[in-house]
C-alpha cells in the first residue's frame, strides 16, 4: 500500500513538473522565437526517460499550438506555410518510423553546433541577415526539420536562422511556425500512436506539459509587445545558442556514461 501510494504522489509531481516547465519555457519560447521543446528535453529526459520524450514534447507541443495560433492568427505568413507544411507532414511520418528504430546521438551533436554558430553568424545580434533564403528552400527545409523533430523531440530553433534570413522576425516568426508545427504535429502524434510510442501516462504527461506551454503562449505574447526587433533577434539568437549547448552537452553525457 505505501508503494501504491508513494507511486501515486510521483506522477502527480511529475505531472505538476511538467506543467510548471511546460509554462516557463514556451514564455521564453515566444520571447526567442522558439525553443521551448528543446529546452524541455533535458527536463524530460530525467523525469519520464529518453524513449518517451520525443513523443511526450512533441504531444505537450501541440497540444499548446492553438493557444499561439488564435492568439498569433493575423501575423500568419501564409505564402511560408504552403510551402513548408506538405513536405514537413510527410517528414513527420518518415520520421516517426525512424524514431522506433535508430538512434542519432553525433547528429545531435552536429545541430547543436549549428545553432551555437549563430552567434557568430548574426555579430551577436548586430546582423539582421547572414545567408539569401528563398520562399521554395523552406520545403527541403521543413521535410528535413519535421524528420529530426521528430526523432529528437524538438528542433524549432534550428528554423530560426531560416525565417531571420527570409526576414520574417517576432509576430510573423512565432506565428508562421506554429501553424507550420501544428499541421506538422498532428502527423507526429498520429504515427507515434499507430506505432505504439505514445500511450498509458504518456498522454497525461503530455497533457500537462500541453497546458503548462498554453499558459506560457499567453504570458509569452503580452511580453513580446515590449520588446523591439532588435531585442527579438538578440533573443532568438539567445536560445538558439543555450538550445545548442543543451543538445551538445546532453549527448556528451551520454556518450561518455
């Protein structure tokens, strides 16, 4: 009975965990452009373990994306979406079945290392612009992304760089990819759950990391009002280098144990 009981006030600490950080890191997630997943994984990864943290974020993600897209619905770039979303949706299937079948600990690596770069690509902030991107790279780019995301659990901040060069920063940014992640998401958690990597408490984890990032979207959007483009992008590059050191550290870890 005591076992019962002490594993009762476990998940709901877990649950409240999630919920609390799910708040805290999709306000800084609105505030840089993205990034509140991947913050997250380090988070989940201890609580809940590595198997069920790509479909527990990404649920949790989506489940805070109608929140963000009601509240960012006029900045929607839809010229973006059209040309992202088809190819991030068959991205999401591809890599759900890669998901529950290999591990890609040095490609984590790698991406955490493209995203510390940006700080030197953008002069700590003092660039606008690094690279030309077209309207027709985001369909490469969002098939390539929702495969990885999928896979990793989160990868919004490596898009950043993309929607900075497109010149596409704060409302239009944030709400340009979460109609993008959202569509994108809805496949994530179709072939996690057809495939058996989603189910039992993972929902309720889910849920709460769900509700925990709709409170965020609400905080988040009155506090991005405040903040000038330039502040935006010094932000956005912000995260981008703490999601890649995070990324890189993680999997140091984890490879040295």
């Amino acid at each position: 009975m005591q076992d019962f009981l002490h594993t009762i006030q476990t998940e709901y600490l877990t649950i409240l965990a999630l919920f609390v950080t799910g708040t805290i890191s999709f306000v800084i997630s609105t505030l840089g452009g993205g990034g509140g997943s991947l913050m997250n994984v380090p988070i989940v990864n201890f609580m809940v373990g590595v198997p069920a943290t790509a479909p527990i974020i990404n649920l949790g993600a989506l489940i805070g994306r109608p929140a963000r897209l009601i509240l960012f619905w006029n900045d929607i770039n839809w010229k973006i979406v059209l040309y992202s979303t088809p190819a991030a949706m068959i991205g999401a299937v591809i890599g759900g079945y890669l998901f529950v079948n290999i591990e890609l600990q040095w490609l984590q690596i790698f991406i955490g290392l493209f995203l510390v770069s940006t700080i030197f690509q953008y002069r700590f902030g003092k660039k606008a612009k690094s690279f030309k991107m077209t309207h027709i790279g985001f369909i490469p780019l969002g098939f390539t992304v929702a495969i990885l995301g999928t896979i990793i659990g989160a990868m919004g901040p490596v898009l950043n760089p993309f929607y900075l060069n497109a010149g596409i920063e704060k409302e239009e940014m944030i709400a340009t990819k979460a109609a993008n992640s959202f569509f994108t998401g809805i496949m994530q958690i179709g072939t996690y759950s057809y495939l058996g990597s989603l189910m039992g408490d993972r929902w309720a984890y889910g849920l709460a990391m769900g509700l925990g990032a709709t409170v965020g979207n609400i905080i988040g959007k009155s506090l991005l009002k405040r903040i000038s483009k330039k502040d935006f992008r010094i932000w956005v590059i912000a995260i981008m280098v703490i999601s890649g050191i995070v990324m890189i550290s993680k999997q140091v870890i984890e490879l040295v144990q």
